[in-house]
C-alpha cells in the first residue's frame, strides 16, 4: 500500500531532491471490476436504514440517488460510526453507497450501541489530510468539502488552485490513479504549492536576496501550519521561529512524529533546527505519522477479516466468502482492504446453492422443491444470495437470483420464493439462522418466524417443520436427514 500512496513525493520529503513536475496524464478510463451491475437500493432498504437511526423516510428522501441518499442520512445522523461509515461510503464506489444502505448503516449503528470505533479512525484521517491539503491551497474547507470523494475534493483543488504548478499537479493527480489521488493530497499539493512560491519569488526582479528569503520563509510556514491544521495568521507568519514551533506543537496531536520532531527542535541549542523543522522537519514527520497510521489500519483491517472469516465459516453457507476472505489474508494490506471495502459483497462470494442429496438442490419459482436440475439449463433456479437476516443480521436470507428481491420464505410452513413486501412479517419469515448440520460441513436452517422449525424437504416440497407429528411433514421419520443442506457452487446444472 505505501509506495502507490507515497509515490515521487515521498523522495522529495525523505531526501530534499525535487523531482520534475508531471506532465497532464489524459483522462484514465476505469473498467469495471465486477462482472454483475450494481442494483440500487429498494425504498424498503431506505426506509429500513432511515429507520435504524430514527430518521422518518419522506418522499423527498426516497426519491433520492442511492449517493444522495447517503449524504442525507449523514447530515441527519448523529451517532459517530453512523456518520463515519457514512463519509466513506459517500466518498466511495457505486457499490458503496448501496450497500452503506443495505447493511452498512445498521452495522455501523450497532457499533455505536456497543461503543466500539471501527470507521471513525479512518473516516477522521480522511477528512484531516483532505483539511491540510485545503489549507496550504488556501482554502478554509467546508465540512462538506472534507468528505467528498478524493477525485471529486482534487477537482476543487485544480478549480481553486493558488498557482499554476499546483493546478497542473491537481491534473495530474485528476486523471491518474487513486494512488495519484492520494498522494497528491497528502504531500503533492504541498510540492507544488512551494514550487509555485518558488517561481514566484524568483521571478520578482525588484527583491533583494534578503526579501526572497523572508517570502520563502514565509510561504514554509503556510505550509508547515497547514500540517497541523493551523489557519496561518498575520502574527504567525512574523513571530519568532521559536514561537512559531511552539505553535505548531501546541497544534499537533499527543504522541504524534509531528509533537516529537517540534519537541527535539525545541530543545536544540542551534536556532537552525527550528527553520529546518518549519521547512522540511515538520513534513518529513507527517509523512512517518501517515505511514504508522497505515501500518495500525492495516493490522486493523486483517483483524475485521479474520473476524468475517471465523463467523462466514462457522455459519456452513458461505464457504466462497470463506475462501475470499482467506485469498485476501494471504495478499497485501490493499488486498484486505478492498475486500473487506467491496469484495466481501460481491455477488461471486454470496451466491450459493443448498444441495440436499446427490444432484437435487432446493430450488424453484414459486413454491421452493427439492429437484436435479433440467438437461440445458443455467441452474440459476437452484442459486440464492446469501444476505444478512432480514429480521436479524446474525442469520441469513436467501434471495432467489433469478428473481431479485424475492427471498426465501415460510408462509404457513410451506415454503415459497416471495416477493419483499417490506413488512416485519415478511422480514422474520424470511429469515433463516444454521445450525451445524449431522455431517462436516453441512447445515440445518431454522425459521426466524417459527422457531424450532426447520427447513425440510418432504416428499420433494420444502416445508418448516419440526417433529411433533402434527401435519404430515413434520413426521420424525427422515426427519435427521431431511433437515440437512449443503452449500454448494452456484448454478448446478444437471449431468
């Protein structure tokens, strides 16, 4: 992850060598990543996740854009995780706002019932570095503004830009990568801020030696107070160095590089360390804070998907999510991070069949049977999303691919594939929780609606039954075996 972040002004800030100014790079055109189109979310998943913070869903909120929609529960929310994930989200993919609707929301709420941070950290280091980069361009940033995209926040950079080297690095950064994106905020805009005054300075025929050095001063500390997040003052740009220092580590967060470093310049007897620190010190100790940021979040992150793992496997229907997650372990820290971003809500690692026996798998259009698949056919009728529960995110729901939105449900223990209705109802009733099964790796499927029973196929119709012999399909014999379900690859075709 760091050297795509860092790129050629890591080389500027660690050995003062300056490299040459980009060249615009034209426009990048992204493909897409996944092979499925992303599907917007439904009025039911808005108002469910306005609901999850106390938010009443009005018509003017349900007719938004799936980004819209997110940017409004964000002004709306209180809750820090809520607002967090939120802000990441917004800044994020297509794929990202939705599934902020559809699970995120109610994820990130549950995090702030329990009081446990997990976005906040990130969505904060966000919004700071988008806040310094504004400064040293000369920009008090809105709180909207910090939480944009980082494409959509350099594109105001380039509009606004405060020299002409500074927009054209902004272009630079534009239409390259999300790398490019990154390390222009967190260092590029700086070099080529200075590289602006710079020009400016030397350009001026009328300056003495002594009056180039007192802008050149000047404009390092602009820079150096943007770092901190310090909106430089008339008074700060005149004091002494050791005031000025003094300031910045007043500025500075507790048990930073950025604290350390002012610190040691403070303590030297040699004033040279103050300029050095305002100069170069001060962002060679933001960059070691970024870095150590970087190494935490990663370690952070491998631990989330680790956690995400453990609970895909002990659940028994997910095992494509299992070996993804187990896939982006054995990668990078970028690796687990995209995966826990995207990856893990990819329709490549939800899809799954549930096998009964040999090559019949429950399946269906209208009532669900147990059946082999028909010669030629796609076995899309066999395959299912596995979600979150609808009623409760510790169990699963299982939406027929096919038929998007239609889930698979127990109406009067029979057991259909239905369209969502967005009713509580509908919601526990189609709600499954697993339970191991009799054997390895299999499952057994308890109604959220009618507990105690189970998904079971009988006489190749699919019932919630139990034993107590009161209809025919809850009889006890078979019952062991009826009630066993193996998840399996998508779309089962017939031999």
């Amino acid at each position: 992850m760091v050297p795509g972040l860092i790129g050629a002004a890591v080389l500027t800030l660690l050995t003062g060598i300056t490299p040459a100014m980009a060249e615009p790079a034209p426009a990048a055109v992204t493909a897409a990543i996944t092979a499925d189109p992303v599907r917007p979310a439904t009025q039911d998943d808005k108002i469910r996740a306005a609901q999850e913070i106390g938010v009443v869903a009005s018509p003017e909120l349900l007719i938004l854009t799936d980004r819209n929609f997110v940017f409004a529960l964000w002004q709306r929310a209180s809750g820090t995780e809520v607002r967090a994930s939120a802000e990441l989200a917004y800044a994020g993919s297509e794929a990202e706002w939705t599934q902020w609707i559809k699970t995120g929301v109610r994820e990130a709420n549950a995090r702030d019932q329990a009081h446990k941070l997990q976005s906040d950290a990130a969505a904060r280091a966000a919004r700071e570095s988008k806040e310094r980069a504004a400064l040293v361009n000369k920009i008090v940033a809105t709180p909207d503004l910090l939480i944009q995209s980082d494409k959509d926040f350099v594109f105001v950079m380039w509009e606004r830009a405060s020299g002409p080297l500074l927009k054209e690095a902004a272009l630079a950064a534009y239409n390259g990568s999300p790398a490019d994106l990154k390390a222009f905020i967190l260092t590029g805009i700086f070099t080529a801020r200075e590289a602006d005054q710079k020009a400016i300075v030397e350009a001026d025929e009328h300056a003495d030696a002594e009056e180039k050095a007192r802008r050149t001063a000047r404009d390092a500390r602009i820079r150096a107070a943007a770092v901190v997040r310090l909106d430089a003052t008339e008074g700060h740009l005149i004091e002494p160095d050791i005031n000025f220092v003094m300031d910045l580590w007043d500025k500075a967060k507790p048990n930073s590089e950025v604290r350390a470093a002012a610190e040691r310049a403070l303590r030297s007897p040699n004033p040279a360390d103050l300029t050095a620190y305002i100069g170069t010190g001060i962002h060679q100790a933001n960059l070691k804070d970024w870095l150590a940021w970087l190494k935490k979040k990663g370690d952070a992150d491998r631990r989330l998907a680790f956690e995400l793992r453990t609970r895909a496997d002990q659940s028994r229907v997910h095992p494509a999510l299992v070996t993804a997650a187990t896939a982006a372990l054995a990668g990078t820290d970028d690796d687990v991070e995209l995966f826990l971003r995207l990856g893990q809500y990819e329709d490549s690692v939800l899809t799954q069949s549930l096998r009964f026996s040999g090559d019949r798998y429950l399946r269906g259009s209208g009532d669900a049977v147990v059946a082999a698949g028909v010669p030629g056919g796609d076995g899309a009728d066999a395959t299912w999303r596995v979600v979150p529960g609808k009623a409760d995110v510790n169990c699963h729901s299982f939406e027929a691919v096919r038929f998007p939105e239609h889930y698979l449900r127990q109406s009067g223990q029979r057991v259909v594939i239905a369209p969502s209705d967005g009713t509580d109802q509908f919601r526990s009733d189609a709600t499954w929780c697993t339970k191991a099964g009799t054997t390895g790796t299999t499952a057994t499927l308890e109604s959220f609606s009618l507990r105690g029973r189970f998904l079971r196929q009988f006489q190749n119709q699919v019932w919630a039954a139990n034993t107590s012999g009161q209809h025919p399909h809850d009889t006890a014999t078979g019952y062991a075996t009826d009630t066993v379900w193996q998840a399996s690859a998508p779309h089962p075709v017939a031999g």
